[in-house]
C-alpha cells in the first residue's frame, strides 16, 4: 500500500519536474562575485540546484535538531532494559522465598519475614 502510495506522488512530481524542464530552456549568467568565476546554465538546471540544495540543508538541519531526541531514547532505552533485568532478579528472588516459605514451618516463616522487613 505504501509502495502504490509513493507512485501516486512521485509520477505527477516527476512529470512536473520534466514539464518544467522542457518549458525553461532559456540561459541565465551564474556570478560567482568574489572569484572569477561565471557561467551560464539553464533556468531550469539553476532552479533544480538551488532546490537541491535547500532540501539537502533542511534535512542536515533537521538531523541535527533531532540529536537530542535520539540521545534521550537511547538513555530511555538503556533504563528500560535494566529495568526489565532488575525486575527478573527480582521475581525470581519472590519465587525462592515463595518456596521457601510454603516448605516451612510457621515458627520459621516469622522468623525469615522479619529478615526481609528489617533489611
């Protein structure tokens, strides 16, 4: 579904990006002011690369505004998984005093539960 859904945009952008194309075959003079440099390309091949570039900058820009978000779930998930092994150990330290404490008697239960308030 999501392949079918990414052919429904791509085409028309594609056909408008080749319409563009075609119909802005004129030349403009590209200035690099500071240096020698000038050229000239199409209207078309300068727009495509001015936005080019701008979709490359706004995604560099976007990655790096994310680091924080990515540095706190990589936190979120180091705390979650000694959670989940805190709480292993823990449940299995309940089961062997649940088995120790259904093997004995009263007396020593009462005992074995006054050790694990006081501790």
């Amino acid at each position: 579904m999501a392949r079918f859904l990414s052919w429904i945009l791509i085409v028309p952008l594609g056909a408008a990006v080749v319409a563009f194309t075609i119909s802005n075959r004129g030349r403009v003079l590209i200035d690099l002011w500071p240096a020698p440099i000038s050229f000239e390309i199409p209207v078309s091949a300068a727009v495509l690369v001015a936005a080019f570039g701008g979709f490359l900058l706004g995604g560099i820009v976007s990655f790096m505004s994310a680091g924080r978000r990515r540095s706190r779930n990589r936190q979120l998930m180091r705390m979650l998984e000694n959670a989940k092994r805190d709480e292993a150990i823990l449940r299995e330290q309940v089961r062997k005093l649940e088995a120790a404490v259904s093997t004995q008697p009263q007396a020593e239960t009462q005992q074995l539960l006054g050790k694990i308030d006081a501790a």
